[in-house]
C-alpha cells in the first residue's frame, strides 16, 4: 500500500485539523482528541485513500499485520473513531461505509493545519526588511528568532521523547473489574473470589471496581460500553473452573477497544493463601508485566 511520507501528515477538513504524525485531531474551538495507535493507523488508510474505497482487507493487512483479527474488531474502531469526529463536529459526515467491501473518507482534504484567524499576514522576515532595508541588525534578529524557534523544537522534542519513554513504563490504568458473576447467579465460591479481587484491587490507583448492576444488560459484549462509559481501556475478566479435580481462578486482561485479550494467568483457589496469590499474578504476570 503506498502510505503517505511524514510531509504529508498534517490535514485541514471540515474545520478540523488532524496531525496524523502526533495522533492528535483538534477544531476551531480548541477542542482535541488524542488518537489510539490502532485509531491512527486506521485514520492514515482512510485519508490517504480519501474519496476511495479502502477494503476490510487493506484495513486488516496496515493495521493488524500478521494477526488474525475478528470482523467486529475493525467495526468497533471504526464507530469510534466516528463517536470521536462528531463530538468535534456535529455536522460533518466523515466516514461512509461500503457493506461487505469497507469504507471510505468522504470529506475534501486540504495538505497542511487550519489556518489561524489572520492577524498580521506579513512574514516576518519581510517586516524585518521594511523596517530597516539592508541594516546589519536586521539579518542579526532573524537569525536570533530562528535560532529560537530551533531551541524550541528541540525542547518540545525532548519533552515528548521524555513522555514516551515514562509512557511506555508507567503502570497500565484505567482498568476496569469485570463482576465474576456478571451474567448469572453466584455460586458461593465466585462470591469468595469476586470479594479477594476486589479486596487486592482496591490498593491500584486507576482501577474501576464494578458492580453486577453497572453490566445489567451488557454481559455479553462489555468491552464498547467500559471503554465508552467508563473509559477503561483494559478490562480483568475472572472465572472459577475446575482442572484435573482442582479448582482454578482463570484471569484474562483484555483490551477493551479491540476485545482481544493481551494477558492471562492462573491461580489455584486456596483460601488460606487466596488473596497473597492473586496480588502475586496480579503483579508478575497481569497488570505490572513487563
């Protein structure tokens, strides 16, 4: 697929100014939406094949290489990313969709940000000249004003690698409980259970502890409606079942904008030691795991 090179990544259309290069969407109001990797990528398919259709296929091979990913993962991005735009503009349509082939970006793209209200349209390397034609001390302040200007960007580039970098070892957030017993009636022991994960979990900043009311009439498919309502971006799943006469506690966490679980762990239920062992997976091999 030929994607677009990185001087191509800055867009005006329909009043918005998307910054594919950053991941970020903003408009006139001054009103942003930060883009998800998985977002992004489906975004830079979509406008470089605007006004085209882009296949479920092109979508699947950009975004998710080598994975086998479900129909209904790319439709739930999809309708995010479209939640995303209308709360930025009400009143634009952006992406059509094509049954059964895929979709296509429909607004007029212009290369380049939404111009600012104009103030002064003079450059200023043209008002240094008029101010003083040929003056030594005019070649003097551009220089110093470029010479700011790359200070900044490097700064400004500094500053975001920093932010990367605590980004990629900072803790995972937004977490989200899934009650064991969400869909049917507790038996006893998933009482036991739900009350230890909820004991441990209390103790990480970030975690959204549900109730069985909050997932009444979701428990089939939760995902959409924790990463909307509650914005929970990953989701611990539990269950109690039984392996070779012992019963086991299966721990699953799931990305809750593509519904495809990142981790799992186990841990055997022993009630003397219930709460120790699922701090242990909890950190090692679920939430905390490098």
């Amino acid at each position: 697929m030929n994607m677009m090179n990185n001087n191509k990544s800055l867009y005006s259309c329909a009043g918005l100014s998307i910054d594919l290069g950053l991941g970020e969407v903003k408009n006139p109001a001054g009103d942003s939406w930060r883009l998800n990797p998985i977002n992004q990528r489906l975004l830079m398919v979509l406008i470089d094949r605007a006004g085209e259709l882009a296949t479920r296929q092109e979508l699947f091979d950009f975004v998710w290489p080598n994975q086998l990913v479900s129909d209904d993962v790319l439709t739930r991005a999809i309708s995010d990313i479209r939640t995303q735009l209308v709360k930025l503009n009400s009143t634009e349509k952006f992406i059509e969709t094509l049954p059964k082939r895929g979709y296509r970006w429909l607004p007029e793209l212009t290369a380049g940000l939404v111009a600012a209200t104009p103030v002064d349209t003079v450059p200023v390397e043209e008002n240094l000249i008029e101010q003083s034609p040929g003056a030594p001390h005019s070649r003097v302040s551009l220089w110093r004003m470029l010479l700011i200007y790359v200070v900044i960007a490097a700064l400004a580039t500094m500053s975001i690698s920093a932010w990367l970098s605590w980004k990629a070892h900072m803790p995972l957030l937004h977490v989200a409980l899934v009650p064991i017993f969400a869909g049917a009636e507790p038996s006893e022991t998933e009482e036991s259970v739900d009350r230890a994960l909820r004991d441990v979990l209390r103790a990480y900043p970030g975690v959204h502890l549900l109730s069985r009311n909050a997932m009444s009439g979701h428990a089939e498919n939760p995902f959409p409606y924790l990463y909307r309502e509650f914005d929970a971006h990953w989701v611990i799943e539990s269950r109690v079942v039984r392996i070779a006469g012992q019963e086991v506690i299966e721990l699953g966490l799931v990305d809750a904008q593509t519904g495809v679980e990142q981790r799992a762990a186990s841990v055997r239920l022993d009630s003397n030691k219930l709460q120790a062992n699922l701090l242990r997976v909890l950190d090692r091999e679920l939430i905390f795991a490098r």
